[in-house]
C-alpha cells in the first residue's frame, strides 16, 4: 500500500473531497426540505369551502321540470334515473339543462348517503362525457 492510500483510508468523505473546487455539498436535511416543500404545496393549493345544501323536499322526489340551483345559477330537472343499482344503495343522475346556455348537466348522489357523501355536479363536455366541476352552494 502506498503512502498516499494510508493517509486518505482514514478520511471522511467531506475530508477527501475537501480540495475538489467543483464539488457542491448538500446542506438541507431531508425533514427540512420536506416541510419547505408541504409549505409551497399549502400555498398553491385551492381552498376548498364547505358544500351547502339546501332542499325544499328529499332530493329522490325531483322530477322534471323541477328547479334546481348550483351556485345560484337555475337548472331544470329533465329525467332521474337510476346509473347503478349496488344492492343496498343505487348511485343515481338528475340530468338537468340550461335552457339559456343549451348545455346538459347532471347531479349524482347516493340514495340514502347525503349524510355522509354530498351530490357531485358534472357537465356534459362532448356528446358521451362528462366532466366534474366543483360548487359551494346546491338548492332545490
């Protein structure tokens, strides 16, 4: 063994590369980098507010050309429809309109679930698909 292995076998890594100029170390600790990283995430996230519901009668009963409101913009009930039978609840769609806008939207919810699941609201974007779009306020 040479003299200059000797001398480098009992080193650290920070002490052998002491000399090497282009060598940049890493000072952020894991757990730190994590935290600045959830406090960007935090920043750039959409607050999401707190659904209210407001009904005149069970949402079961609406039947066309019933009135419902998303967000204070009025819908019409064309059908009601059953898109899922799960045995002990049924996932079900009101397709309501827009007459003004001529465009097609649908509320799905769970028979007896409103307690726990609140109705999501979707809007048809091309003949076969809808896409979710998100509310605060929903009344009939």
């Amino acid at each position: 063994m040479s003299k200059k292995q000797k001398e480098d076998s009992g080193m650290s890594l920070d002490e052998a590369f002491a000399d090497d100029e282009d060598v940049v170390y890493n000072t952020d600790t894991p757990t730190k980098k994590k935290k600045e990283e959830a406090k960007e995430k935090q920043k750039d996230s959409i607050q999401v507010e707190k659904k209210q519901i407001k009904s005149s009668k069970p949402i079961e009963q609406l039947k066309k050309g019933d009135k419902v409101k998303v967000d204070g913009k009025e819908y019409e009930v064309d059908a009601q429809e059953v898109l899922i039978d799960h045995k002990i609840t049924k996932e079900m769609a009101i397709d309501i309109f827009d007459a003004k806008a001529d465009k097609d939207f649908q509320i799905r919810y769970f028979t007896g679930r409103l307690d726990v699941a609140d109705p999501e609201f979707y809007e048809l974007v091309n003949d076969f698909m809808y896409q979710k779009r998100n509310y605060v306020r929903l009344e009939w």
